[in-house]
C-alpha cells in the first residue's frame, strides 16, 4: 500500500509529454524518445505506459545460464526460467546497480548489452535483438532516460529517514 503512494511525476519528461512544455527535452533526449518508442529498438514493448513498464516477466537475454531460476521459482514451468518482472524506468537513473541481480552499473552497460542483442537463452523475449545503434543513438537513448528523474520526487522529505 505504501508503495502505491509513491508516484513519480515531475520529471522532465512529464513536463514535456503531459503537460505540454516543449522546451522541458533536448533535442537529444527527444530524439532517444523517438528512438526508444520506435520498431527500431522495441524498448516500448516492455517498457510502456506512464511507469514504462507492462508489469510482465521477460527475458532480455542476460545470460546464457541463470544462477536465479527467475519466476519459475514460483511456477515450476520450464518456459518461464529465467524470466523477471519488466521494471519501471522512472527514475532509472538513480537505482544502480541495474538487472534482476545488479550485474551492470551503468546505464551505458545495459544499453550496450541491448545493442549487442543479449546472449542466447532458449526463453529469451524475440524482441531481444541486435539494434546496432551508433554512439549518436545510444547517447540520446541514455540522454531520453536521464529525463525520466523527477528530482521533486526523489528529495521529497515525506521519503527521507
């Protein structure tokens, strides 16, 4: 219950897409959010709607073998071995280390993985492909995803110890 109170909303993003500021985004950080809604990198496929997440369990490729059985801890189905719930992105930048095990520091890291189109594991997402991204495209997709801190939120003293 508690977490459900905690709903970002201010970031720059929201400045620009929901409440109309279009000087809220760089013309980088508009051109990864192109980039990222497009049939380019399917990154909205997963990550969608006002949290950036469809709330499913995917793989995206990780690893070629899990040392965590993923959601098939719960099911005891093959099909969903290594398979984790699609986080949010809201405020992506501040909650490093990032993946289900904390195995990338940096945003860098996970685009790059992505771009590589992840290692194969037989119950990997069929959007999990090569993007072969420039460096252009991955700096407006990490500058797009910078967008989403919504520093408001995040230095709200009701959160602080």
């Amino acid at each position: 219950t508690f977490e459900r109170t905690l709903i970002s909303g201010n970031s720059r993003f929201d400045q620009y897409f929901y409440q109309n500021n279009k000087n809220a985004l760089s013309s980088d950080e508009i051109n990864g959010y192109n980039l990222f809604i497009s049939n380019k990198t399917n990154c909205s496929q997963c990550h969608s709607g006002f949290n950036f997440s469809n709330y499913s369990f995917e793989n995206n490729g990780l690893y070629e073998n899990y040392a965590d059985s993923g959601r098939m801890r719960l099911t005891n189905q093959e099909s969903d071995r290594g398979l984790f719930k699609v986080p949010s992105l809201r405020n992506i930048e501040f909650t490093a280390p990032y993946m289900h095990d904390g195995s990338f520091q940096t945003l860098e890291q996970i685009i790059e993985n992505y771009n590589n189109g992840g290692k194969s594991f037989k119950n990997k997402s069929k959007l999990i492909v090569p993007l072969n991204l420039s460096n252009q495209e991955k700096h407006d997709l990490i500058s797009f995803l910078k967008s989403l801190s919504d520093y408001q939120f995040i230095n709200n003293k009701k959160f602080k110890q």
